[in-house]
C-alpha cells in the first residue's frame, strides 16, 4: 500500500512572494502582463536588474569615507558556530542599516531585497555575486546576534562613536544637548509593553539625546510605564564623558521632567548651562501674583509679552536658582499663558526663553526618525530584541543625518530626512552587468545628475580629508 506525498501547507500570502531566481543576474521567464487601456504597453518584472533604491549608493560613499560599519562590525560578538555562514557580520549589519533607509523596517522584507542589485552593491562580500542575507539568516542576526548584552552594549555606544568621526569634518565651537522621550505604540504581547497614561496608549517610552547638528547621541528603550527622566543617567553620562575634554561651551536643554537636584547638580559641577521648564506650583503662583494684572488699554491682536526673574528653591533642591517666567497675554483669552524655566545662564530673560524654545527642534527630529526611518516599528516579542532594532534604527537615522549636513549642496540643503528618502534614495535605475563594471543606469528626475555629481564630489572631500587625518 503507497500513501500520496501530503503537500506542504502554506499561508494565504505566499503564493504572492517570490521565489528567488536560480540566475540573479537573468531576465524574466513570465509572459509580461497588459493592460486594457493601452495594449501597446507590457509590464515585465526584473527585480534583479532593475532598481528602485538606487540612491543607496551615495549613502554608501559617505560610510565608506568615514569609515563607519567597517570599524562598527569590528566590535560584534559573532554567536552562530556553525561553519557554513553565508555573510559575515559586517555585510548582515549594513543590510540591516541600509534596508531601513530605505524604508525596509521589517525583516520579511529581505525575501525580496536580498535579490536588489543596490542593496546587494551596498552590502558588498558575498551578496555582490549571489544574493544578500534571506529573511531567516536577518532574523537570526537581529534576535539572537546583537540581543546579547555584549553586543547591546557595542550597538548602543556606537552613534556616538560615529558622531565623534562626524565631528571631525565639522567646526565645533559648541555643544548644545536635547533630552526628549517619545512613545513607540506596542500591539500584542510584546515584553515590556505597558499603558502609559500622558500618551493614552499601550507603547515603549525611549528617551533620546541629540546635539544641535540633529545627530542622535544615545538612545534607551524603556518599559511603558517608566517616567520621562527615569534613566537618564545611562543616556547622559557617556556623552558627557566624551566631551568632558573639549574646552568649549556646553548647554543642555530639557522639559520639566528633567528639573530633578541630581541633574540639575551634575550639570553644573560639568560646566553646563541649561535651561529646563518647571512645572507651576503654589509657591511660583505666589511669586509672580502681583505680575499677573491685565495690561491696561485695548488688547491688541498680538501677544503681550512679559518677562520677569526670580529666585526659587524647590523642596528637593539644595539651593535656590534663578527662574525666568514668561507671561504672555492672547486677545479673547481670560487668564495669561505663564511658563517658569529654571537656569543658570546669564543673559537676559527673552534670551533665555528663546533658546529654551529652540529644544523644539529635538521634537522635529524625533518625528523626522518616526517618518523616515520608522524608528516606533518595534514589533518582536521580546524587550531587548526590539531594543537591538531602534539602536538600529538610530544608526540609519544617524547616516542619513550625516549625508544632509555634511554633504548637501545648498539649493537642497534643507529637504527633511522624508524627502531624502523620497528623492534621493527612491531613484530608479536599470543595472547592466559587463565583464568589468556594473553600470546603475538611474533616473534624472528629482534628482539629476549635476547635483548627484556634487554630492559624490562633497563626499570625496570628506575622503580625502579622512585620509590625511
């Protein structure tokens, strides 16, 4: 008696995967599809001859230049002990780098990047002749590589390594540093998810540090529940130490979560001046009664603006310290708009405020990491698993960064990270492989060639400056 084979059950979306191709470099073997509206026209897929992420190559220029996943890979703790390993780290962790530039968070994704010729040119090695590491081999290295506490670790003192080879082709006469947190929305049950309140959502809070070049100093991923300031120390004393040595102006900017004795006193042992939001309470409230009388005559259209100082010791401090507070008076409003802002800065009030009020930026760039990059799709099961994935996304984040103030050419010198990603990395080409060179037929489009061009003469300055050290 013989029994039939039974087929292997597949799920309702794998018949509209591809298969991968046994030639990479061939062409279609399916019939091209037509449409009704015009017969003359054929749609044929080449999916390894043809590209859309074209633009991967001159982020790939300016990391080779500084030379950042090269020596960033150097730092991994290899896990795996089988020997047939098909890409090294260094080419698994610039797959994972590049993928989310271009808008791959997800790492289902790979089934059909590993045969993109840019992505394949970008990771190099192995993937330059075959094919870039498959869905299981990205899942492997991003849940069971980089999740182990060592390699934690290197992931999450690297942005600022990169950073310090940024600072190198910069002037840096200042340092101005932002903490902010942000909610990364969870569904299911993720480890670690939790309610939080002030976001009204089940989510992950990470708090991040940037500098005012909008590079992402460090990042921490959180449980839900924990409160804005709760490990500051982890994200803010690392990046003190590495700048403790330049003798320049340091300030630090934070909303009122961030007006705790302890570091409000390490700032100022460090030599920071800052400017962190208060929250009102009754002792404020009575100080600056007498301020709050409604100006006298016809309210004008534009704000009254008020601005006076005093000086205020909270229970928990063990001073007392100057407190600039802002009343402003808006047309059909009863009651003043009043905000309190502790500092130690010496200039005038109004200045005071404007620089507090520039920390806004911060709150653009972690928007610019939330749209471009997609820094909140956290979605494994377990915690430090998805803490691997932001310090990933803040290295993507960081490189794109690093391409638009350091190599932009003027005229484009303001596009966000959105529109980088939409006109610079989205540019579509047609490869044609020869004996000697792979040719990346692109697009001129939204980005022609004479300001391709510049960009790649910019990186090569970067280039040769690194070279002579």
């Amino acid at each position: 008696m013989t029994f039939a084979p039974k087929p292997w059950k597949t799920s309702v979306s794998e018949p509209l995967l591809p298969n991968r191709p046994r030639n990479t470099l061939g062409d279609s073997h399916h019939d091209p599809l037509r449409l009704d509206f015009d017969r003359q026209i054929k749609l044929e897929f080449h999916g390894s001859t043809v590209t859309s992420d074209a633009g991967l190559l001159a982020y790939r220029e300016l990391d080779d230049a500084l030379r950042l996943t090269s020596t960033a890979a150097t730092g991994l703790h290899d896990t795996r002990t089988g020997q047939n390993t098909q890409h090294s780290l260094l080419a698994l962790l610039r797959q994972s780098i590049y993928s989310r530039l271009a808008g791959y968070e997800d790492v289902n994704d790979a089934e059909r990047l590993c045969l993109d010729p840019t992505l394949r040119a970008v990771v190099g090695g192995r993937a330059t002749d075959t094919t870039a590491a498959s869905t299981s081999e990205m899942a492997r290295f991003e849940t069971e590589t980089l999740s182990t506490t060592k390699n934690l670790q290197h992931l999450m003192d690297l942005p600022g390594k990169w950073i310090d080879q940024a600072h190198r082709h910069r002037k840096l006469t200042k340092l101005i540093l932002d903490m902010d947190s942000s909610v990364s929305e969870t569904y299911g049950h993720q480890q670690g998810t939790a309610y939080n309140g002030h976001f009204g959502c089940t989510c992950y809070h990470p708090l991040f540090l940037f500098n005012q070049f909008g590079d992402l100093e460090r990042v921490i991923l959180r449980r839900g529940n924990r409160g804005s300031a709760k490990y500051w120390r982890r994200v803010l004393l690392p990046v003190i130490e590495r700048y403790r040595e330049l003798d320049i102006p340091k300030f630090f900017r934070g909303d009122a979560a961030f007006a705790g004795p302890k570091l409000l006193r390490l700032l100022e042992q460090e030599g920071f001046r800052y400017a962190i939001r208060i929250k009102a309470n009754a002792v404020l409230e009575r100080k600056i009664a007498p301020r709050l009388t409604r100006p006298v005559g016809r309210p004008s259209h534009q704000p009254k603006v008020f601005y006076y100082n005093l000086r205020y010791r909270a229970g928990s401090w063990d001073q007392a310290r100057r407190v600039v507070v802002k009343i402003a008076w808006h047309a059909g409003e009863l009651f003043p708009r009043v905000g309190f802002i502790v500092t130690n800065l010496k200039c005038h009030s109004k200045k005071v405020v404007r620089f507090y009020n520039r920390r806004g930026t911060a709150e653009q760039w972690i928007k610019e990491g939330k749209n471009a990059v997609k820094w909140t799709k956290l979605s494994c099961r377990r915690f430090k698993d998805n803490a691997a994935r932001l310090h990933l996304f803040a290295l993507a984040y960081n490189l794109a960064n690093f391409l638009r103030q350091l190599v932009l050419p003027k005229p484009i010198k303001g596009w966000t990270l959105t529109t980088l990603r939409e006109k610079l990395v989205k540019i579509g080409a047609k490869v044609v492989s020869h004996a000697k060179y792979i040719v990346f037929q692109l697009a001129d489009v939204a980005v022609p060639r004479k300001l391709f061009a510049a960009i790649l003469e910019r990186i090569g300055r970067l280039r040769l400056a690194e070279a002579s050290g």
